[in-house]
C-alpha cells in the first residue's frame, strides 16, 4: 500500500515538473521573439537618425564615429549597452572610454542612439556624468611591427 502511494506521488512530481518545464520553456521563447522584435525597431530607428556615413560604418562593423559638439573629439560608439563609447584618435585608435547609459531599460541600438544625441547635442554635460575608463588596445602581433632597422 505504502510502495503505491509513493509511485503514485512519485508520477504526479514527474508530471508536475515537465509542466513547469515546458512553461517555462514557452515562456522563454515568447521572451525572445518580443526581444528580437524590440531590438529590430531600435535597430530601424538608430538606422534613421544616422548619417549616411554613419550607416555605412554601422552596416560594416556595428560601430560608427560621432563629433563631440563642445571639443570636436572623435568618438567610436560600439554594438552594446554598456562600456561602449570609445574616445579616439586621429589615427582612429581608442585612447580612452566613457561609459554613460540612459536610466530607463533599453534595447543595444536605443541606448546606442541616446549616446550619439547625447555626444552631438551636449558633449560637456554628457561627460561629466560619465565614467571614464581605460580601453584595452589589442597588441601588436610579429607581423603588425614595423620593421627594424639593420644597422
């Protein structure tokens, strides 16, 4: 009797759980297709507000360059949320990067688009609520050096 009812409780969790399962894994699915969509609009609208060389440098890496309006700097603004903005140079090399993000949850491309107004509209403002960090630069592999001179 006891071996019957513990069968039987033992089914019924089984049961139980592949339902919990299979919610959970519905739910996922819709979690994903309504990101996909979100992002999809945010990439459409970042698409729009941006230059046409802008775009082209979106198409091609994901990133684009954007003038500061107060100091005329360079700025790279990287595919992402966070940690994105990179200060360049003339030689188009990172020298340092601003991390500044709007308070409200945001897809890639709508956070990507408040850091590009940002910059151009009010660079000053902007910066002094970002926080400054160094950027990794990758090293120079054997075949990127330069040669060396034979003496």
């Amino acid at each position: 009797m006891l071996m019957q009812r513990l069968n039987s409780a033992t089914r019924y969790l089984w049961r139980w759980m592949a339902e919990g399962a299979r919610k959970v894994l519905t739910l996922r699915e819709r979690y994903k297709a309504i990101k996909d969509v979100r992002e999809a609009r945010g990439i459409t609208l970042l698409r729009e507000w941006l230059s046409p060389m802008q775009r082209a440098q979106f198409d091609a890496s994901k990133s684009f360059d954007v003038v500061g309006c107060d100091s005329g700097r360079r700025y790279r603004i990287l595919y992402g949320k966070v940690t994105n903005v990179h200060e360049i140079d003339d030689a188009g090399r990172p020298v340092i990067g601003w991390c500044f993000v709007p308070s409200e949850h945001l897809v890639a491309a709508d956070v990507m688009l408040a850091q590009k107004i940002a910059l151009e509209t009010n660079e000053r403002a902007t910066l002094a609520v970002a926080n400054r960090f160094n950027v990794q630069v990758p090293r120079r592999t054997r075949a990127d050096a330069r040669p060396r001179r034979a003496y």
